[in-house]
C-alpha cells in the first residue's frame, strides 16, 4: 500500500554525521495522520537523533491475505525526531508493495492495510469524522459537549487564522478552536473506496445484529466512558458507513484496540471502516471509568468523582443517562473483511440455545458449549477474538481463540464441527 501524500524531507547541511535512529532499540507504535501512520520510540533512553534517518526497507511477515501475495516489504521513511516527554519520537511513513487487502506484521507491529486507498491534502468541502476527544468546539461561543459531537460528521467550510469552521450534521455550523495550520489530529477525514457504494447499498438503513451481540464505549464528557452493549437478539439499524483516512489501532471484533485484555486480534488500521449505529438500543453495561484529565475539553461537573460516596453515585447516575452516545454509535472495523466476523444481516434463529429464554453471551455464559456447531458457539460468544482473517477462513479452522488474562481462551471443534473442548485458563 502506497502512503498517501507523503511529505518529502530536507535535510539541510550538517557539521556533523546525524545520529543514527535505533530501530533495534525502538519500536513502532499508532502515528496521527495517513502521511506519518506511524511513530518510532525508544524502549530505553537514547540520544535523540538529530536529523531524519534514511528509509528503511524490511520484510513484512504476512498474517493473513484476501489472496496469495509475493514476498511484501515495507519501505519506513522516518521524519524528524520530535521530544516527548523525558525521551523523543520520530513520525514514519509506510509504503507496501502488498496487492490485496491483507494483514501484515512489520517489526512486530500487525496492520490491515487495504491497496490502492489515498488520502487526500486537506481541503474545503471535505467530511471528517470525530474519534478523538482533543479539540474545543464551539457555537454561537458555547463550548459543545463530547455527546453533542459523537456520531455526526463535519465537513470542512471555511479556514481562518485561529479557528476551523465546519458544517456539521443536524447542528449546523460550529468552530473548532486552534491554528487549522497544526492540523485536524482529532479527525479521521471521510475518503473514497470503490467497495464503499456496495456496503452502503446492502448495508445503511437496514437493522444488523451482532454475534455476541454489540458493544461499544461512550462518552459523557473527555473525562468519562461508559460500556454499551446491545443483546444478539436485538436488531440495529446502520445510519451511514464510511471509510476513514487516518491510522486506528483496533480489534477484529470491532472497536478499539486493547492489549489489556489477554491476547488479540489487534491490528494497526492504515484506513479503518466505520458503521454509525442508532444509539436508541444500546444500553449500559455496567461499566463505567474516570480519568483525572482528558482532551482540552473544560472541567465539568461529571469529572473525576470526589471521595463522597453520594457524590460518586450522582456521577455514575449522569455518566449513564440518556443520550451520552449522542447521534450514532461508532462500530470501528479492520477492513471489509471484517464486516461480516462482526456484524449479521439476520437475527439469529431458532437454532441459537438461549435465544428468548433470557440467557446471555460470552463464555461464561450458563449454556453449555459442548457440542454446539460453530455458528451457535459465534452467536453466543461472537467469533475468535485473537484471530485475523475473513469469515470463510475463520470457518476453516479447528481452533479459535478468544481474549482472556492470562493466555487465550481456546475452543476446539471436532472433525463434525462441534464444539468438543473449551479451555478457560485462569490465574492461580
């Protein structure tokens, strides 16, 4: 995959020999933009290098393809080095020689990468999408709230010195605080993909269920995110399906990315798929979390909860209301591919023990796993959580392996296709 509008570098005159970056030493981690999807870091503390480094070619171990690939390699063209924090960062830009949709692993870091998607130079009359909560928007000069933004897309109408003004989807026109000129890191622009019209026409306005049913994070405020979760039973209706220009780390199960759960099917997305859902259906989880800061956003009253009890419960209250998801519920996916692991056009039948007697999903679920076929096991539990690949591929295997502290759970299918063993390892 090409990196779209890669910027070039000058290097300058030098009255000594660059240091050296030490991709021995570092490793790859989530860049901001499609022109730099990645970043280098330091494990360790090192000098920071004082010049852009050379491009670096290395082979990229295939993890899974929509067709048989030749040999892929990665050319990393590094960008300056930057500090951060007590150490430094350097942006990368990526190209690959892969010609098909395809997961690959460069230097340890999996990505899904899709050919032939560009992202092009920001510009007037562009959609953008709102995934991160770093930014100030504003109307008529009040400060809008993360639920008042989440699910709606912008598009780009005028550049000014200190603000962006956009267009955005049932509010009308807003601005966005900041010099347009340091970019729009808190938005994923809306980029074109000849698959794209198919999904929409089989896809938007029709109710979808989830295999193992739906779940997603909500944000009442930059400082506050609640789990949501739809039962398998209960249909959604897809409002819009986009694709993004801007690099996510996220999961095969549709959301994101994670190592703090077991191990996963966890990917860096070059140029991730959305589904906006309806929010009406979706309901709390039970979980809700805290952060002591978050974004630029100004403190409110739903910050972090003080040590009185009746005054922590008050906060959950309003972290759970209504309408924190705000106009749609974001369902972000690896690739196309990913679509119908996650996502099904039907209701579950009959066939799915549980179904309408009240009994939930997951592997701790109070139905017996022995000896249901691998489409049962998927609705119930959703499929392999710890596995890439498409749904065909996924049917294939005896094995799958689900995410959980401290190694994967493993469901094994016999040579019927029934589920024979399941292994839940625990800590002692």
């Amino acid at each position: 995959m090409r990196a779209p509008w890669c910027l070039p570098f000058t290097l300058g005159l030098a009255l000594a020999a660059p240091t050296a970056l030490p991709w021995s030493e570092g490793y790859l981690d989530l860049g901001q933009t499609a022109a730099f999807p990645l970043v280098l870091r330091p494990r360790s503390p090192t000098p920071m290098p004082d010049a852009p480094s050379p491009p670096r070619t290395v082979g990229a171990r295939v993890l899974w393809s929509a067709k048989p690939l030749p040999p892929v390699r990665a050319v990393l063209t590094p960008g300056r080095p930057t500090p951060l924090g007590q150490g430094w960062q350097a942006p990368v830009a990526l190209t690959l020689n892969a010609t098909a949709p395809a997961v690959v692993e460069v230097l340890n870091q999996p990505m899904a990468v899709h050919p032939g998607l560009t992202v092009p130079a920001v510009r007037l009359g562009q959609a953008f999408l709102r995934v991160d909560l770093d930014a100030v928007y504003r109307q008529a000069g009040r400060v809008l709230s993360v639920p008042e933004l989440a699910g709606r897309v912008l598009t780009l109408k005028r550049l000014d010195a200190g603000a962006a003004t956009f267009m955005m989807d049932g509010l009308g026109e807003v601005q966005r605080d900041g010099d347009p000129k340091g970019g729009f890191p808190d938005l994923a622009p809306l980029i074109d993909d000849p698959e794209l019209a198919a999904l929409k026409r089989k896809y938007e306005g029709q109710p979808v269920w989830g295999y193992g049913g739906l779940h997603a994070d909500c944000f009442p405020s930059a400082r506050e995110q609640v789990g949501m979760e739809v039962p398998l039973t209960q249909g959604v209706r897809v409002r819009q399906v986009a694709r993004l220009g801007k690099p996510m780390l996220l999961n095969v199960q549709g959301g994101v990315g994670s190592g703090e759960v077991g191990w996963g099917a966890d990917a860096l997305a070059l140029t991730p798929l959305v589904f906006l859902l309806d929010p009406a259906p979706f309901e709390s989880a039970g979980t809700v979390s805290f952060s002591s800061s978050g974004g630029n956003e100004p403190p409110q009253s739903t910050g972090v909860p003080s040590s009185a009890p009746e005054d922590f419960m008050a906060q959950i209250e309003q972290a759970t209301r209504p309408g924190v998801c705000g106009q749609s519920v974001a369902i972000y996916l690896l690739d196309t591919w990913a679509v119908t692991r996650v996502l099904s056009r039907t209701a579950p039948g009959a066939g799915v023990p549980g179904v309408g007697d009240g009994r939930g999903p997951g592997i701790s679920a109070p139905i017996p796993a022995r000896g249901l076929t691998r489409w049962q096991y998927a609705w119930l539990s959703g499929f392999p959580s710890s596995t890439f690949g498409d749904l065909s591929a996924v049917l294939r295997l005896s094995k799958w392996e689900y995410r959980n502290i401290p190694f994967p759970a493993t469901v094994t299918f016999d040579a019927q296709g029934k589920v024979s063993e399941v292994d839940v390892p625990r800590l002692p």
